[in-house]
C-alpha cells in the first residue's frame, strides 16, 4: 500500500474579473455628467441674469425717476466719517435700494467690462457712485469712451446698494442726454 499524498493540492481560484475598470468608467461618466450639468447651470444663470438686465434697461428708458438727491441727506450719511451709524446706514439702503434716480455726477475713472462701462465718480459735491452703464448705440459708446475724470455725465439707474467704502451702486444704468 501507498501511502497516501499528502502533498498540498493547488486550489483553483476563480478568475478576476476587472471590477476597476469599470468603477473608473463609472466615476468618469458621473463627473462629466455633473461638470456639464453645473455648466448648463451657470449658463442659464448668466443668461437669465442678461435678460433681467435687459428687462430692467427697456423700462430705464420710459421710467420716471424719484425725488433721492446724490447731494443732500445720502450725501450726509455715506460720507467717510459721517455721524451717522452703520444701523442708520443699513436702514437707508433698505429704504432706497431698488429706487431709480437720474443724477448728474461727476467722471473719476472709465473702466470697459464686457458689453457695459463701470464708471466711478468722485464724491466732491455728491456721493461717491460706481455705475454700470450700458451703452445703447455706436454714439453712447464713443461718448463714454471720450470720457474724462472730472467730465460731469446724466444718467438713469436702479439703485442696488453700497459698496464697502460707503459708495451707492447703480445698476443698470443709461445716460441721459
């Protein structure tokens, strides 16, 4: 008799299958999905964004503006170092924030963004503003572009608040001439 063989016996594994490969694809799809879907988003942010600019310009033109002065008590409570308190501050621009003003103010500085003028004015005889103004024809657009600090310019706009250092933001805006 033989003794029996006690030698270890190779156990047979199953194959393995490429789980990676497909969890890679997986990951690959879900992110490309989601970095499109984000953009779709941000584009029909913007684009939503431009018609509601646009919506707001169309009514600039025919709107009647209200009584709110660049010179007189919003002057007073903007100024750098006013009496007034930031409190007092926040309630004004509650109170003025989606009113529009035609004020005439004077040029500091031009900067070009886009399809729109970001204009900042001194504040020597008004408040210090920064306006986004749209220029509606060839001839608004060299206008603007002529532009230099000091030159006193009309516009029509949306109050939308303040900037850090106490300036009033008005956006969208036209000229008035």
């Amino acid at each position: 008799m033989n003794p029996p063989n006690l030698a270890p016996q190779p156990v047979l594994q199953p194959k393995k299958k490429n789980g990676c490969l497909i969890a890679v694809l997986v990951v690959v799809a879900l992110g490309t999905l989601t970095i499109g879907g984000c953009f779709l988003l941000v584009v029909k942010g913007v684009s939503d964004k431009e018609a509601k600019a646009q919506a707001e310009l169309e009514s600039l033109i025919s709107a009647t503006p209200s009584s709110l002065r660049p010179d007189g008590k919003i002057k007073e409570q903007f100024q750098l170092f006013s009496d007034y308190t930031d409190v007092q501050r926040e309630n004004a621009v509650a109170e003025f924030t989606g009113k529009i003003v035609e004020w005439q103010l004077t040029v500091y500085e031009v900067d070009r963004r886009d399809d729109r003028y970001r204009i900042q004015t001194s504040s020597g005889d008004n408040i210090g503003t920064f306006i986004d103004l749209y220029a509606r024809s060839d001839e608004e657009r060299s206008f603007i572009e002529a532009l230099k600090t000091g030159d006193p310019i009309t516009v029509r706009g949306i109050l939308k608040g303040t900037t850090l250092f106490r300036s009033i933001e008005i956006e969208p805006a036209i000229l008035v001439r």
